[in-house]
C-alpha cells in the first residue's frame, strides 16, 4: 500500500509544478546556448611581423706613398701629390710626376663608382696640361703606363666629363677594399710665363653602387 501510494503520487504531480521545471530546463538550455557562442567567438588567432632596418659603412680614403691611407674629405684640407720634381719651378717642356690611390676602408659595406673632376683652381695654371693613368701598381715615372683616365694635353684645370672608375669593397669589418693606383702626369708648354704660379685641386667623388 505505501508503495502503491508513493506511485500515484509521482504519476500524478501537479501540471503547474511539470511546466516550471521544463521552463527551467529551457531557461539552462538557453544559458549553454549563449556560452556556446561565445566559446566559438575565441576561435582565432594572428601573426605579427617585425624588420629591423639600418645603413652600412661607407668611406674612401687616399695616399699619396701608396701606405698610410688617410682622409681628404674638404677642398680645404687635400692630399698634397709628392711630385718627382718641384712642380714650382717648371720650364718649358718640363714634365713632372706624382702617384696617388684611393681605396675603401675596412668598414665600408658597398663597393663604389668613382668620378674624377675639377674641385677648384687657383692663380695661374696657363699652358698647363696633364694626363691620369691607372697603372697596376703604385708609382709615378716617365715610363709608367696603364689605362688613361684622362688623354695627354687635357688643360690641367679640366676633366673630361665621365671620367670614372671602379672601387671594390674588402671584408668588414677587417680588410679594407683593393687600391686603385693613379699616376698624374703634367707637362709644361712652350707658353708657360715667367714667375707663374697656380694651384689645381681635383676630386675623386665615390658613390655606392
């Protein structure tokens, strides 16, 4: 009889009571539903990139005895070419020699593109006339030869336009790049005036290739 009694009590519980209970279980089915969406909302994800960017090294320097290689960077402060004559007390006919180099230093990262041209002049330089070359090796005399930068009877005040030549870089940051060797040749003319003097300065421009 208890039992008996116990069953018709669960079979037949108030409908009210059954409906609150499915509305309650709606009502937690919709909550899961939210948290679902929002559980499918984390899924993504992203990469970032970064560069880092900065500039080499770049720099030619110059010798006049084919050793110490130093910096001439201003019109003000050139390299003084060690002529095998006095150069200030030239006759007629006279020919005079000096060497010159240029190089990259150890830290420079590019090679280069060199061009030749008239940085200034000063006084008297009439009658005047020169010639560059690009010998093998360092040194300056009547009988050194190589490739002509500039041709024989150039004024000594001008450069051709386009007179250029290339500079390899070494390995930096502990060698320097190989030497280009240059050798001015001036002569003086039939014309050349009495007491005459003059300065002429020339630049080697290096830009990185």
């Amino acid at each position: 009889m208890d039992e008996k009694v116990e069953g018709t009590l669960d079979t037949t519980r108030p409908r009210g009571l059954r409906s609150q209970k499915v509305r309650a279980l709606m009502a937690g089915g919709l909550v899961l539903g939210v948290g679902a969406a929002i559980t499918l909302a984390a899924w993504n994800d992203s990469e970032f990139a970064q560069g880092s960017f900065g500039t080499g090294a770049f720099n030619m320097v110059g010798s006049t005895d084919g050793t110490t290689y130093t910096d001439h960077a201003t019109v003000g402060a050139p390299a003084t070419l060690a002529f095998t004559l006095n150069p200030t007390l030239l006759a007629p006919g006279d020919v005079v020699y000096a060497p010159f180099a240029v190089r990259l230093d150890a830290a420079t990262t590019n090679a280069a593109v060199v061009t030749i041209s008239n940085a200034a002049s000063s006084g008297t330089v009439t009658d005047l006339t020169y010639t560059l070359i690009q010998p093998s090796a360092f040194g300056c005399a009547a009988d050194t030869t190589g490739t002509a930068l500039v041709p024989a009877s150039t004024a000594v005040n001008t450069v051709p336009n386009s007179t250029t030549f290339n500079l390899a870089k070494g390995t930096p940051p502990t060698t320097a790049g190989a030497p280009v060797f240059l050798c001015f040749k001036v002569t003086a003319g039939a014309l050349i005036a009495p007491a005459q003097t003059g300065t002429v300065t020339w630049q080697f421009a290096a830009a990185s290739q």
